[in-house]
C-alpha cells in the first residue's frame, strides 16, 4: 500500500533551487516532494451546524437500550425517533423533521462533497486493523474494514488531519479499536462512506462518519465522533456517542473540560461494556473512580477508560465519581458525577420480533409482511415499541396491530404498551411495492422501557426479490388477438390446400 511521507517541514516543503544549478531531474525531485507535502496539509471538512449533531438521520433514528447521546440528536426530512427512552441525550436536545434538522442535512451535504471531492490521496484497500497512519487523505474506491488496532498518528501536532474517502462500505469488526495517538484529535478525523457504515459490537471508533446511506452502532459500540446519515437511519443499541467539538486549528488542542459517564445501566449476570471519553486535553488520558466504586464485577482500564465486565450481587445503584487526567504540562483533570444503576436479572425482560413476508413481489402491487412481538420476561415490558423502517420506493398502505396502535408512513411506529411476561402480539403491515425491479430490504425493531439482558433478538430483516409483472389483457385486447389468430390460421389453410389439390 503506497503510503505518503509525513517527515518534512513546512520549509522544506518550500526550499527553493539554488541558483543556476536546477537541472531537470532536481526539478522533477522538488516537485514531487512538494506535492507530498501538500497530500499531508489537510483542511478540517467544514461542518457547519452539522457539526452540532451527535446524531443525524435522512430516514429515522431508532435505538435500543439505555443508549447515551453526547449532543444533539435529529432526523430530516424524516420525522421518526424511537428508543428515547430508554435512550438519553445530554447537553443538546433532539430535533424531528425541524428547520434546525433540515439546514443540518443541507450542511452534512456541502461536507459530504467536500471530503469526497479532496484531490492527491494515498490509496488504502481491505482492512486497516494492525497499521499506524500518519495524517494525510486516504482513499479506497470500494469498502473498507477494521479489524483489531487502528492507530491514527498526528505527529505531536493537535491540527493534524485525517480524510478518509471509502467507495461503498464501512465494517469494523467485534472489539475492533480505532486508537489516537500523537496528538491526534477526535474532531479532526473524518469518514466519508459511499454507501453504510457499520461499527461492530463493543468496538471503539473516533471521527465523524458521514455516510450516504446509513449509519450502525451494534451493541456496545462507542462512538467519540458523530454519526452522519443523509438519506438513511442512524441505529443504536446500548451505546456512547460522545460529540468531541468543532475541529482543532491551532497549534495546540482545547483544555480537557469533560469527561462522560459510562453507560447508567447494567444487569446482574448480563456482560457489560461501555468507555469514559474525554472532551479536549492532551493524550494519552489517565481515568480513575473516586470518590466511590463501580457495581461489584465491572472494571476500569486506567489507561484506556473501558469499564467491562459483567456484574455481580443483588443489583442496586452504585454512586461514584470519574476522573480523566491529561498528559499536558502540567496536566488537567476533568471530573464528573455518575451512577449505574444495576438491575436483578429477575426484572428484566427480554422483547423479541420475528419479521416474515413474501420470498418475492411484483412491481407495483401490495406486499403483506407480518411482526410477531414476544416478551420472553421475567418482568412485564414496559412500552413496548415497534418501529418498521418502510424500503425506499415502497408506498405505506396500512398498519394493523394485535394491540395498541400506529403511525408514521415512511417509519412506521407502534406503540404496543405494557406486555406481560410471555405474552406476544402482531402486526400486520401492508406496502406498495417500487414500480422498478430489485430487492426490497425491510427492517423491523422492538424496544422497551424495562431492561431487557438480550438485544440480539431485538430486531429482524425481510428480504424480497422482484418478478416481473405480466400485464393483464383487457376484452378489446383478447379480442383483437383472437381476430389475428383467425387471420393467421386462414392464411395457414389457404396454403395448404393447393398442395392437397395436387396431391
């Protein structure tokens, strides 16, 4: 993988020829070291009111679990916000369908095109888990993974920036890291995703991820960046999304100000994962809990931030303080107040649904899918909500629930209310299919206000495939075949019979 050279100054990168000895291999030196240096010196993507949003979606935002939102949350020209609760934002406030929603989207454009339109990038392919990159643009022009270590280098400069252009998908896989080091600041790194992203359950990712399509956060996943959608959803499931601020420009970064809270619930029994994500400062940080402790079974990596583990006991609320130290001179300290409530696994519930529909459609025409909703206990759920993301191109007909009731047209949300401990319902959900031939790719998820230790089961996928409609014929139209098959099959005989006279 050809990789750019980091290592020279910015006088360098200008040193003039000597006089009267430039000769035309020297020149042809000088000019490709020059535009190595200009590949390293990367603006910050200008965000704009964007970059208020922790959380941005074209379609709808859904979530599951006690999910923490860093800052604004919004969705345009969608209007469906599911999942809070149990989800909470901090420090911002959630806008649907709003002309605060709206401009965002139009300035998440602008960025957009400005980071897929950067020129003289190194190019990158399959996976970048186990390398160091120094700061610079990046391209791939199909998808790109991580697995493992990412390791993001700003060279000791804190305005150092890192462009990513990746042609259709990004993956980062289970447990998957993406690690700063160098000065390297969240709020200087950006993705630009041709088609989804998609960031694998209890990985940790920086940078703000502007995708065209959709944005996923699997179970667990922290985000110390924002998730940036433009025309499809954003999707969380117990998760930390951490807004880090506008870009760094000078020379030295923001003074450490904050430092989040891990994730505020957990369940006896159930694996726990969640991070402390500083704002601003010097890395590397150092975190520690004081006053008070964590629930007993849940640890914290003093050097990484991560609190792991899986709780233990009766349950109950445990009361403590988190502290970031920064490595600056002399050093800063960020505190805050934090609880993590733990619940016995006797009141959980665990809510499921199954998503079934027909194999195959035809253009144009009704297509009937079926929700069945289960509340596997042991507690009753409290609120429990459906929301079907409805495939683009597909029309709303009509939605009918077993219990409760429904709305929305593009993002269908039904509002099913308490269920019972073994108790299930359905919903009966009825679109009209695009008038193009493809696939149909549809999304259903259940949340509740109870804690619920099993969110795998939490959502479910229908896929169709298109046949091609065969048109029906009206009476004129079967009557003028008919007429051209009795006019093909008198001119059939007349031939014939000459040769059976001469016979």
């Amino acid at each position: 993988m050809p990789m750019p050279v980091y290592t020279r100054t910015g006088r360098e990168c200008r040193r003039s020829p000597e006089r009267g000895t430039l000769n035309k291999l020297s020149l042809l030196v000088f000019w490709v070291a020059s535009s190595v240096c200009l590949q390293a010196a990367q603006l910050p993507v200008a965000l704009n009111s964007a970059g208020n949003f922790t959380a941005l979606a074209g379609s709808t935002v859904t979530n599951t679990g006690p999910t923490i939102v860093n800052g604004n949350l919004g969705v345009s020209p969608g209007s469906a916000v599911t999942g809070f609760p149990p989800g909470t934002v901090v420090g911002g406030a959630i806008h649907a369908a709003d002309l605060t929603a709206a401009t965002a989207q139009g300035d998440l454009t602008t960025a957009y095109n400005d980071a897929a339109g950067r020129t003289v990038p190194a190019i990158v392919a399959g996976d970048l888990g186990g390398q160091t990159l120094a700061a610079g643009l990046y391209k791939s022009t199909s998808s790109l993974g991580i697995t493992g270590v990412l390791t993001l280098d700003g060279g000791g400069n804190a305005n150092s920036v890192f462009i990513f252009q990746i042609g259709s998908a990004l993956t980062t896989a289970s447990g998957s890291r993406v690690v700063l080091i160098g000065s390297a600041q969240a709020a200087n790194i950006f993705w630009q995703v041709g088609s989804s992203a998609t960031l694998g359950t209890y990985s940790v990712f920086n940078g703000t991820i502007m995708a065209q399509a959709s944005v996923s956060l699997a179970t667990g996943a922290v985000l110390n960046g924002r998730a940036l959608a433009r025309t499809g959803a954003v999707t969380l499931d117990t998760n930390t999304a951490v807004n880090p601020g506008p870009p760094v420009v000078g020379a030295t970064p923001p003074a450490l100000t904050a430092v989040t809270c891990p994730l505020g619930v957990a369940v006896v029994g159930v694996a726990y994962s969640s991070l402390l994500v500083p704002t601003g400062g010097t890395a590397p940080y150092t975190f520690s809990i004081t006053p008070g402790s964590l629930p007993p079974g849940l640890n914290l990596n003093a050097s990484t931030g991560a609190v792991t583990g899986t709780p233990t006991g009766a349950g109950g609320i445990s009361n403590f303080g988190d502290t970031a130290t920064d490595s600056a001179g002399p050093p800063v300290t960020a505190t805050n107040s934090c609880s993590i409530n733990v619940a016995p696994l006797s009141n959980t519930a665990d809510v499921s649904i199954v998503k079934t529909g027909p194999a195959s459609y035809t253009v144009n025409s009704n297509v009937t899918y079926n929700l069945a909703v289960a509340n596997a206990g042991p507690s009753s759920a409290v609120s429990v909500t459906v929301t079907d993301i409805l495939p683009a191109g597909t029309t709303f007909v009509s939605a009918t629930p077993s219990t409760g009731s429904c709305s929305g047209t593009s993002a269908v949300v039904c509002s099913l209310g308490t269920m019972a401990s073994g108790g299930s319902a359905t919903i009966v959900l009825v679109v009209m299919s695009p008038s193009s031939l493809g696939s149909l790719t549809n999304l259903a998820t259940v949340v509740s206000t109870t804690p619920d230790p099993n969110t795998a089961n939490g959502s479910s996928t229908w896929t169709a495939t298109s046949n091609p409609a065969v048109p029906a014929l009206s009476n004129w139209a079967l009557g003028l075949l008919a007429l051209l098959l009795t006019g093909y099959a008198l001119r059939f005989v007349r031939k014939t019979r000459p040769r059976q006279a001469a016979e």
